[in-house]
C-alpha cells in the first residue's frame, strides 16, 4: 500500500528557520515506513496519536519504522472529524500521558490529518509545559498547510481554532503514498490549501494549478510532489518571516474568516475545512473586486479553477432571516478582528494579498451575491 506510486527519487527536505528551532520538511515516498526518516529523534517513551480511520491503516507502518527507538510505545486513537477538536477529546490525550506516567521527553507523533495533528500538537505544548512533537500528515490539506508552522488548536462552539498554541514540531513528514487512500472529497479539501498559495504569493503557480488541477486530483505522482513542495516553499518563506502572525503570515488566511464563518454556523465538520476554504476564497475575491483591486475575469477564473478542484463555489444561507448579520456575527470573532473590526485577507493584485478593513455595507453585498446560485 505504502509503495503503490511509482518512485519520484530522493525526498525533497525544505527548512523552516526558527534559529535553534528550526526543523526540516521531509517530502517524499514512504517515509513514514522508513526508520531513516526519524533519525535524531530522541526520548524514552512516545505517544502515537491517530484516529479510528488513520490507525488501522498506518499504525503498524509507524511502529515497525521506530522500532527500538523509544523504550516504550504507547498510542492513543481519538475519534475522526472536525466535531471531535474539542476539548473532551483533547482530553483522551492528555489522559494517555498521564496514565502511562509520560515524561517532558516523551515524543508525541501525530498521524493523522489536520484535526489530530492540531489537537497532538495543542496536547505538546501544554503537557509540561512543552514536549517535542512530530508531525506525521495523512491528507493533503495536513501536509500543505496546517501541519506546517506551528499552529495548534481546538475548536470552540462559537469560533474555529480559537483556543490554542503557537509551537513548532521537530519534524514534518509529507509522505505522498499516504495520499492514494484519500476519498475523492478529502482530496479535493486539500486542493482548497494548495490553490490559495496562488493568489497571495505566486501567479506562476497558480498558472500552473489552472493547466494541472485534473493531474492533481488524479494523484498523479509528479503534479502531487510539485504541488505539495511549492506549498510547503511558500509557507515555510512566509512563517519564517512572520512566526506568530504578526503580519506577513495573516496573508496565508485568503479566504478562511468566510470559511470559518460557514463551519461555525453550519456546525463544524458539515462541511470540511477545505470545503469551507474554498467557497471563502471566492467570497474574498468577489469582496477584492468590489474593491476594485481584481478584474471581474480574474475572479471568474479562480473560481472555476476552485470549481474543477471539486469545491462548493456557492456559500450556504446560514440564517434565514439575516443572513449576512449572522455571517458577520461570526467573523466577529475571528482571530484577525480588532475591537469588533473585521480584518479581511485580500487580494490587492494577482499573487499580492494585503490585510485591511472593508465597508460592512459591500461586506454584505458580497455575502448575498455569493450566496445565489
């Protein structure tokens, strides 16, 4: 299973500079089976933390690739889906810790998608204070995105990662054979992360998605590995810069206060976090243009482009009787607000994306537009 792509060659290692935090990016082909991959890794016990559907599957591959390495092995399986990053659950990790008598040394490997690998590395900051952690993703969207820079989070029920961390793994492992047993939807969520590095960062990239999205979501090896490896480039430039988002790093957040909002208000996990990213991007969009910043033909294209990736591009009505007043009531509460001020990632020209205000007015007219078919 861990084999079935043809071999792409040596794996891709990119560096996020943090100085004596620094850590590698490891992209590649059968890593996680690879006993190489954990060299330097050091404690005497380590927790495994996956979930119901990612265990069965790669569990095993894990603890046959660490081997000796750790004199004792211990593994918690949380249960799968967004509705599950609370704090109940974050709990079950906290209680393997504990119960099994873990030290500040323990290393936490966390394999799985987005939602374990936020709740293992929430669960590494706080248990003594901080033990390392290695980030082991299983989906696309983990391995592009949310298990690259150090942010770790669960959910609250009125707002989305609102309660969490900044701490960086040791290690990141972006293994591409893990991919092939995607679900086409999961797939797709991933895409959502991929395509927004486009229109903050890089044209020629997006250029790229718009000729091999249908590569992509044929795993294709070499689009994959392109993929993953410009993504992860362009985050690791941009978290380098900005680790705790301080400003530069905010741009990675192209259309995720619209995403954010349509999780919260549908509940979290009706629709995936890609899913949600996706239609926000073209919701951002829209508002870039009504701003004058974007051409009506450059929204028109990403969102085709976020289309062919399997994505919703129509937002869903959340309240009935003001739907725009719930929306914002939402974004209210997003990480990015100031006293109530809604701060919205735009973009200011193709591969430019700027942070700012907007009239609340045009934020509704937005919000209707792209709520109709």
């Amino acid at each position: 299973m861990l084999n079935s792509a043809p071999s792409l060659g040596p794996a891709q290692r990119i560096t996020i500079d943090f100085a004596e935090r620094s850590y590698d990016i490891l992209i590649g082909e059968s890593l996680l089976s690879d006993p190489a991959s954990y060299e330097g890794l050091k404690g005497h016990s380590a927790l495994i933390v996956s979930n119901t559907t990612v265990a069965p599957l790669y569990a095993a591959h894990l603890k046959a690739a660490l081997g000796t390495r750790h004199a004792q092995l211990f593994e918690v399986v949380l249960p799968d889906g967004e509705a599950y990053k609370t704090w109940e659950t974050l709990n079950l990790i906290f209680d393997a810790l504990l119960a099994h008598g873990c030290d500040r040394k323990t290393v936490i490997y966390a394999l799985g998608g987005g939602v374990v690998g936020d709740m293992a590395g929430f669960a590494a900051a706080s248990y003594m204070r901080g033990v390392p952690f290695v980030q082991l993703p299983t989906t696309l969207l983990a391995q592009v995105d949310s298990s690259v820079g150090g942010k770790t989070a669960i959910n609250h029920p009125l707002g989305k990662n609102m309660i969490g961390a900044f701490y960086q793994p040791q290690r990141v492992l972006c293994d591409l054979s893990l991919l092939h047993t995607l679900p086409a939807r999961e797939l797709s969520a991933g895409l959502a992360e991929v395509i927004k590095y486009g229109p903050i960062f890089d044209t020629d990239f997006l250029a790229w998605l718009q000729t091999h999205i249908d590569d992509l979501r044929a795993l294709q090896p070499q689009a994959l590995a392109h993929a993953v490896e410009r993504s992860c480039q362009i985050k690791a430039e941009v978290v380098g810069q900005d680790e705790r988002e301080a400003g530069l790093r905010a741009i990675l957040n192209f259309g995720h206060t619209f995403g954010h909002a349509i999780e919260a208000g549908l509940g979290f996990g009706t629709w995936l976090h890609g899913e949600a990213v996706g239609c926000g991007m073209v919701m951002a969009a829209t508002l870039s243009q009504r701003l004058g910043f974007v051409s009506n033909s450059w929204v028109a294209d990403l969102r085709a482009l976020i289309a062919r990736a399997g994505l919703p591009v129509v937002a869903p009505v959340l309240d009935a009787q003001d739907n725009a007043g719930r929306y914002l009531a939402l974004m209210r509460l997003d990480k990015k607000s100031e006293a109530g001020d809604i701060k919205w990632v735009l973009i200011q020209t193709p591969g430019v994306a700027v942070v700012q205000s907007a009239p609340e007015a045009l934020v509704r007219e937005v919000i209707d537009a792209c709520c109709k078919t």
